[in-house]
C-alpha cells in the first residue's frame, strides 16, 4: 500500500515509544464485524452528518462569517463549527480509505467554505470572529474558540498524513500560527475551558515538524489546573482547572474534557521525553479505571457537567457515559499503548470500542446515543426526527442534537479505525485488535511483512493469521490475548500453547503461507462488581468475549418486568443462537425469577397480586444492539438471586 | 390566646375538609426539638438571611426598581425577589409568635420597600420590572414572575393571619388583582415556569373571601400540562406541563415546581369541591411516596434538573432531595391531611421535618444544606463563607447560594411550624406531631379545650398529654402513633392498651388534670429498602423512632473506611449514648466488619494490604446532624454482612 507522506495514514504519530503504530495505509479491514460499522460510516453516518449540518445552517454560518454578516443570523451553539470539522477529519480518513470521489469532494467543499471565513492574521470562528478583536477570546471558558480550532487543526493533520499539504492544512497552519502569537510565550497566559487543541497542536508539530506548535501545546498543558479560567458553578475541576496536570491522580470534572487533556499531555510528555508527566497521566489512567469507569468502559457516571463521578459512583441508570467520552478514551489509551507497550491498554479500547463505540450508532446508522447508560427504566420516547433533540439521554437513540458532537465524533473514529488495530516494533508485529483485516507493514529494520487476519470475532473465537509476505529471518508475531480470555490456546503447525492474557508471541522466520491461530473461549460468564460500587451491589453482568450483553425488555415474556427480576448467578448464560432482527448476533440466555416485591408498610405497591418465585428466563443480547428495536426497557446489571 | 382575624395564624385554612388545623395562636410549642429548631430560626436565622440579602443587594433591587435605575445595577438571579417575600413571611410569622420589636419592624421595612417598587397597575418585580410592557412576561417559562407574586401573596396571607390588613397585604391584593386582569379569563392564556401563585392564590382567596382569586387559581392549575410553555431542554416535565393535573399518576421534573403545584391543586380542588382533582394528587402522592421518595422523606433524586427521577431511581450519593422539596411536601401533606384525616400523611410530614427540614441548618444556625443526600463519599469542603455558595451541593453546609431558596423556605416553615402540629374535627381534637407544646382551641361546637404535651421525643418514647381545659360532656383526644411504632403503649389511669399505626384515641368527659400517656417504642431498628431501589441493594440503614441514623468518617476509628464496610443486621443496632458535641442527641453502635475488596483484574486496587474482615463497629449519629464537625463522609445505606 501507498505511504504518500511517510506516515501511511497513522492517527497518531508519536517521535517515540515502546511501539510504532500502523495507518489505514497499512491496515485494511475486512468483511466483519468492524468493517461492517466502517462501511456504515462511510456510506450513511458521513452524510447524515452533513445534511443534519447543512439543514440547520452549522455548515452555513462560515459563509455568512465569510460574507461579514451579523452574529443574530448566526445558528447553532457556539461550538458548531467544530462539528463540521470533525466531519472534514471523518471525510479526508473515508477519501484516503475508499478514494471515493464524493468523499475527496467533500474535503474540498467544506475546506473552501472554511477557508473563506478566515480571517487574515489566521483567526477562524464563525460565532466570535468577524466583530473585532475586543470580541475574540472574551470568553474562553465557555467559548470554545481553541476547542474548534484543535478540530480543524485534526482534520488538517488527517489530510497531510493521507494525503498531503492542501489548502485544509494550510488554514489549519494559519489557525495554529496565530494561536501561538496570541498564545505564545510572551501572548495571554491564557487556556481554553475546552482541551483538545493540547493534542492537536502537539499532532500538528508531528506532522508538519515544526517544533513551536509543540511548544505551545506544551504551554497549554503546564498552564492547566492553575485558575486560569474563571470560577466555574460546577468547580474549577469540571474543566480541569483544580490541579496542574502532573500533580492530578485522577481523571475528573467533565469526562470528554479530561481524556482530551490527558491525550495531549501523553503527546506533549512523549515529545519532550517528559516521563513525570507520561506517569502521571499513566497513573490518573489506571485510578480512573479501577474506580470510575464502567463495566462497558464508558466514562463519565453524571449528567450534571457530563462529568466523573467519585470513585465507585458508578450509577447504570444515570451512567451518561458519553459516546465522545468514549471516543476519548481511545484517543488517550492508544496513546498509553504506543508509550507503553502494554496490553491493558488495547484491552481497555477493546471495550470500549465494541460496547460503547458501537453503541452509539442504531443498525441503520440514522441515529445515535449520546449518552449509554447500562439501566433504562422506562421504555424511552421517540424523538421527533425532523428536529435535532435537546437531549442527550432519552433512551433511544436520536438522529441528531442541538449539542451534536457525538455523532462527527463517531464518524472520524470510524473512517480511521483500521489505525487502531495494530503496532509494530524491533521484534516484529502486534495485533492489538482482533478484527479481520489485511496488514502490509515495513518493520523498523525496513523488512516487509504482510499478513492475513481471518476471524469471526466476536461472535466465534477463532482468529486466524497467515502470512503473506515474510523476507530475511526471524520477526516476533504477536496477538493480543485479552484479560477475559481465560484459556486461551495458541496453534501453529502441531504447537498447541495455553496463552495468558497480554500477548500471545511467536518468533519465527516466517515465510508466506505460514498459518497460526488463537482460540479464544468465548463461553457466557458472569461478571460481579467491584464491592465498593454501591449501585449494582448483589448483581452480576453477562459477558460473552469483549461483548456486554443486556436484558432488553421487548425480549422477554410478559410475566419479567426489569425491575422485579434476579438471575440465578449458580449457572452460567448459555448461548440461545443467533438473531436475525439483530444482524445475526449471538444472544444469550439464562435462569431467572421474579422477586417479591411491595412493602405493606408503604402506601402503593406494585406486588399486589404478582406470585413471588415465578420463573422467568431472561434473554440477553448485546449491549451495543439494545435500543434498536423500539422503546425499551433495559438493565446490564441484573439482581443475583441468593443462593 | 387571641385569634385576632379568625384564622388563629393558620398556614393553610381549607374550606372544608376532614380535619380544621389549629394555627400558632393555638398552639405554642414549648422547650424541646421543635421550639429549639424555632428559636434558632428567629434567633439567628432569620438575620443570617437578612444580612446576605443585604450584602447581596437583593434587597437593594427593590430600592432600584422603584428609582427606575436600569437593569444592569441589578443583582441576584432573576427570581431573588422571592427570597425576600420568604423572609417576609417568617418574619411574619416570627412577629406574631413572639411579639418582638425587631420581627415587626423586619415586616414594616421590607414590606415599605417592596411596595415602592410596585407599579401603579400593580405590577411588582425588579428584574422585568420598569422597563415597559413589552418586557414583563417575556419569558413565562424561566422569569418567575408570578412564582415571585406567590411567595409575596404567601407573605401577605401570613400577615392577614397574624395581624390583619397592612400594607404588605394591599401589596399583594394589587399584585393579585394584576396577574387576574392579565392572565383571567379574558387575558393571556399563560401560566408559570414555577408553580407557587396557585397555591397563593387560593390562600388569599380564603384569607380575604375574594373569590377571583381561587378562580385565577383554578385556571392556573387547569391550564397546565397542555404545553403552553416552551420548550425545555429537559423536557415538558421539567416544569409539568406534559400531561394535565388531574391526568396525571405520579409526580415528576423539578420537585420543587411539582409539589407546590399539587398543594395549590389541592387547595382549588378543596374550595370547588373537585373530588376528581383532590384523588388524582392523592394518588401522585401515593405513587411518589412508594416509589420516589427517601428514606429520609426527601424527594428529587436528579441534580439534573433538580428533578424526580424514575421509579426506584433513588441513588443515596447522588440525591438531591432539594431543602426546599422537604418544605414543599411538608406543605403538600398538611393539605391532604387536612382533606382525608389519613394518619400517613403526618407520618410522612414527621419523617420529612426530622431527617429533611431538620437537616438542613447547621447547629449554629448559620449555614445549610440545599441537598440533602444520604451518602457522602469523600469529605466534603468548606465553602468560603465570604461569597455565596454556587453549588447547590458541597459536602458540607453553606452560609448562602447563589440560588437561596433553601435558608428562606426553612425560615418560613420553622417560624409557622407549630400551625402544623395539631388539628380538631366534630369529636375532638388530634396530636398530629408529638411534639411538646401547649394547645388551647375551640372545637367545631365551640367547647373550649386545652392540653398540655411533654414529652422528650424523638429522644424519648414518652409523650404526656395534659387536659389543662375542658367543659361540657365528651370528647375525643386522638394522639397519632407512627407507623414505625410496633409496640405502642396508651396508658390513662389504670388502663394500658397497645395501639397500632394510625391513631390512639380516647373518648371521654375531660376534666382539667386528666393525663394521659402514650410510649412509643424507641429500640434502634434496621430498615430493608424495597427490593426494586437498586442503589442500595444489600444494604441496611439504621433508625430510631422517627429518626433515620447514618454512619459518619470522624466518628470511626481509623481502621473503617465507609466504603469498604459491611454490618452485621443479625443484631439490631444499639443505644450507644447521648453525645455532647451534638447537642445531646443519641447515638447508636452496631457490629460491622471490614469486607475485601480489589480486584487483580483491575490494574488499580486500594485493598493492597488490608486485613480483609477486620471487625470496625460503627457509631452512627442522626442523619439530620452529619456534618456538624467539619468535612467527612457519610452513608446512611450500609451494605449488609452476608449471613
């Protein structure tokens, strides 16, 4: 494959680390499960997103910035315009993967309309700009001004790495350049109430080599957790504004804010060789996902900020658990992993990609959770499809939102994913994601090698490798083997190896044609909480593989409500088969009993009548499937019956 | 004592109805919980409010409004106006309770600067307020206008009670005359973000027998739920106008705007004999207690919106159970009380005052709770007492808000509380709270009757009723004996008789002397949580009589972290002790154990170490007393040491 600007479509470009990444000119997906979601992204959720823009004029705004027109004409929230350039990153990742022409058309379309509302010294915004300097930057905790400019300046890095310098990057060039004046070192001491040009700014100086972007990415960072920004209702901690970034030890405040932050800072520290700073966000890493992280690998347990909770305030019903946040949890542990080297981290953006990721979009990608709680209590409503919902949790999916980041979001993760499956270094080549994909890759040592990913997964536990182009001696193949997978077996030839979790490793001088293969036991099992998470105490969690699964309640027989429902935890869910309605997914099933419930003491109970002890097999499906098929009730977390 | 305009300081005075309140005039408390909470409040807080409004100059807007200075010398949020006419009403009430100069002069000053502001049409508001008619009521959905003319009618209606005509209540009938040109019949077809003006409404009506009033009421109530206002983010539930009043099953959106709706709904429905209406709140009521309410009786269990959340969805650490929603449904109760004569609405009235309304000033007076929830994972902070808190939620109390709803309401209720004590019908007189005090009161048939009640309660069982009063054959004192109170004992002369749930009552010719006695039994119990409230699944929580305990950090040794500890719930918690630094309230001691936690899937584990099963008894404290001395954590849920 094609490594136009020597860095084959990487998102993330680090100058150092345990290991080297591969782009989406090295890895292709294949027929399966990822790349299913990757063509829907391409050919529906990309254009929704735009024709969601469009209608409600967010597309439009930079022609009327560019035409000098009056704020009042203005729609949208003052953060639009990084909505469309979140979908300008997703189209220049779908134009360098497919070569598709719409795709290729749309970068340029949405790059000339942005590209006229700059303004000359290289201050782009269609909500502050264009009324003066006294206006710019008057509110940087809310306005979000550097927040959009870090998307515009990822979508410009997305299009030199697949592509090259265009006029996207060369506004994207002019945005940073008049960031650091105005933000340099001797500019305003000043930060945005929003991180994400800390990461854009350092990817910015990866990709163009110009150290100062570095530099101010460097500035933003060390300037953090200082009360820079004004006081804040929720605390100076919902933008992360409490502690500087290398004291912090846990992620907190608003969820998407802090990965965005944590993600440039692992940036930054391994730019400049800083491993104080790469510990801690290390460590703020692993406080944060032993004790404020979902089973599902959401993040973020309030509504109120969209924020963390403390530790162990892990609520399934109130779970916001943003979609972005998400997103943002892949950003920041892949940085981890390439630093790193360690396999926990590719497990972690496991879970989240297939039960929070894959979440978000319905089957038909027209819709999409914003939030991803594990419990919904009532059926959610419909909402109205021909406005943008000003809710963010309605339990069921919505086609757009008036705060619709989301779903762009969703888009260039997407378009970019076959990035996040594997890594190279010295040794050899690892698979850090299990999909079915192509892999043509040159080892630091500059040998070719090639393979082929074959596998069900995860529906079947089967992954099978072979090589298809090997030169010159022996390298290392090695597949991950996730923390789940107790029992696992390596094969190759007449070798049969039980493999730990971390990474199954063979070294060999591998020739085209070899074949190796990981069976990973994909039985049901049940999951128990973390004690000290009070909110599912006594309940358990079906897993299948890297999937949660869920009790939906249009599944089930009339008799099981969700809430007056215990499962016999003694046995293990069983497969039931897979289901048609829901694209050939294996569903599960298990032993269950209605509970008594109502309390004479109160005054209304629902129990009357109801015989106690029925017994009322449940249905599980995965998780990232609920919600498609009408209202519904929901729960992950499921009452053990005692034993 | 005098009953100078006929209603004796009654709160609320309904038409009709199963029971007539008796009002501050007729009952008196004496030393005790309630008159130690009473004095606190005419003391100290009533100036505390003052002072910061002061400061605040949110009673320097009315001076504003009446100069016509513009809007940008306002300070306060846009419905700051109503916390002075809450602070009216105490001192309204405080004025005739006590007689004190300073109260009367409190009264006379404010209601001379409030009724400056009043514009010649009657029209009263210092946000909107002279700048036009095309700016008042601009924004019905969050300007609070008439919710503001609610609490000055509320004040004014006190004022009748207590004294008669003045000022204050010419004030209130002219606004009162405005909002039913404006909004009548004949005008705008509106109603109000917040519910308050109907439940004013229709007091003021019954105060002045002006009928126009209930009649604005009246449509008010039924004008709601048809979507007359905007849209909220949150929903049309947000401020109830998804369904109509009496379509409704439960309550639900903010709690605050719920239940002073359907007070005010029930007051219309007692004066126009609208039966449907009144067993539609009822059954809201019923269906709100069982299902969304705290074991403590506070109500709201979503910071998002101050709102009720779901069924069940009652989450201990995140649990809003606004102060003002605690007032708000004691306001509610008293009204169906009054309607049915069903003893569970004073159960309910007595949990909310003892574990919400009580909880929410610290002992000295001088700073508050404005959510009330039953666990505190991490110590709370200490908010700087110089500036106004802008959360609503801290961990700790605070002298003010930048939202003060919460000290005013508290005043008002602690200044009226003794109108919400006792009650009399055709056969004699009812002891809604036990509570010590004196009564003297006129029966629908004119004997005059008087009791005198001693009692130590909550910390002792024992509540002595004196007939001080009485003339003139039969009649019946009815004592209400908590549903808690298995075991209760009425003992009059030689007889003793256990008396269940509900009411004691006895029947005889009274004479003065006669005493009676009902002990209660006040042995610590453990209370089970309904099997559907998932968030404290497992667990136990600690009571005694009306009182609900909680576990605090500061009274642990070092070895119990709240997080990590179970109790043993095979023995019932004990009395442990009266404790001095809180004012002599009982505390209690149970066994608990250490339990283990970690997980080594988990990459970060605080149980490293950590002798699993120490033992680590508890002391628990009542929860309206935690965090009196200083930050720590808190539950009142205790996970439950499997047996």
């Amino acid at each position: 494959m094609a490594d136009p600007v020597g860095t084959a479509g990487r998102p993330v470009v680090p100058g150092s680390g345990a290991l080297r990444p591969l782009g989406i000119h090295e890895v292709r997906l294949e027929p399966g499960f990822w790349a299913d979601r990757q063509r829907l992204g391409g050919e529906v959720i990309v254009d929704h997103c735009r024709a969601w823009m469009t209608r409600l004029a967010w597309v439009g705004n930079f022609r009327l910035a560019a035409e000098g027109r009056p704020l009042s004409d203005r729609r949208g929230r003052e953060f639009s315009d990084s909505e469309v350039y979140k979908l300008l990153e997703a189209l220049c990742w779908e134009a360098a993967r497919t070569g598709a022409a719409p795709a290729e058309r749309g970068v340029a379309e949405l790059t000339e309309l942005v590209a006229a509302a700059q303004e000359p010294d290289g201050y782009l915004n269609t909500c502050f700009g264009h009324q003066g300097p006294g206006v710019r930057y008057s509110d940087l905790e809310m306005g979000h001004e550097l927040y959009c400019y870090g998307h515009l300046i990822q979508a410009a890095v997305a299009r030199l790495r697949t592509h090259g310098e265009d006029e996207l990057v060369a506004v994207a060039r002019r945005a940073a350049d008049h960031v650091c004046r105005q933000f340099g070192p001797d500019g305003r001491n000043g930060i945005c109430g929003h991180p994400e040009i800390e990461t854009a700014l350092a990817e910015l100086s990866r990709a163009t080599g110009e150290e100062r972007y570095l530099e101010q990415a460097r500035l933003f960072v060390e300037r953090r957790g200082r009360g820079l920004l004004g006081d804040h209702e929720l605390g100076q901690a919902y933008f992360q504004d409490d502690v500087p970034v290398r004291a912090a030890r846990v992620l907190r405040g608003h969820a998407v804010r802090a990965l965005y932050l944590a993600s440039g800072a692992v940036d930054v520290a391994v730019e400049t060789g800083d491993d104080e700073l790469l510990e801690a966000v290390a460590e703020q890493w692993r406080n944060t996902v032993a004790a404020r992280t979902y089973l599902t690998g959401g993040m973020g347990s309030r509504h109120t900020g969209e924020s963390f909770g403390e530790d162990f305030e892990l609520p399934p019903d109130r779970a916001y658990a943003e979609t972005c946040a998400g997103v943002a949890s892949v950003m920041l542990a892949w940085r981890l992993l390439l630093a790193t080297g360690e396999s926990h981290y590719a497990d972690a953006i496991e879970r989240t990609l297939y039960n929070v990721v894959a979440a978000s979009p319905a089957m038909d990608g027209r819709s999409f959770f914003y939030a991803n709680p594990l419990q919904q209590r009532v059926p959610g409503y419909v909402v109205d499809s021909g406005a943008a919902s000003p809710h963010a949790a309605a339990g069921l999916r919505s086609p757009w939102f008036a705060v619709s980041c989301c779903p762009t979001n969703l888009s260039r993760m997407l378009a970019s994913l076959a990035g996040y499956v594997a890594t190279v270094d010295e040794g050899g080549l690892q698979l850090q994601q299990l999909a079915a994909c192509t892999v043509r890759a040159t080892l630091p040592d500059g040998r070719a090698v090639g393979l082929r990913v074959e596998t069900g997964y995860p529906w079947a536990g089967a992954v099978t490798v072979q090589v298809e182009e090997a030169t010159g001696g022996p390298w290392r193949i090695a597949l991950r083997v996730p923390a789940w997978a107790d029992g696992a077996v390596l094969a190759y030839g007449d070798l049969r190896r039980r493999v730990g979790p971390g990474y199954a490793v063979l070294e060999r001088d591998w020739r085209p044609g070899d074949e190796l293969r990981l069976d990973l036991p994909l039985a049901p099992r049940w999951t128990r909480p973390d004690p000290r998470v009070d909110a599912v105490r006594g309940c358990v969690a079906a897993e299948r593989g890297p999937l949660v699964y869920c009790a939906e309640s249009v599944d089930q027989g009339p008799a099981a409500r969700l809430d007056e429902v215990a499962v016999d935890a003694s046995v293990p869910p069983a497969d039931q088969g897979p289901d048609g309605g829901l694209g050939g997914a294996m569903t599960l099933r298990c032993a269950a009993r209605a509970i008594p419930v109502g309390d004479p003491g109160k005054p209304a109970s629902s129990s009357a009548g109801r015989a106690a002890d029925a017994a009322v097999p449940l249905t599980m499906v995965p998780y990232h499937l609920w919600g498609n098929r009408g209202p519904a009730s929901m729960r992950v977390w499921l009452p053990e019956l005692p034993n």
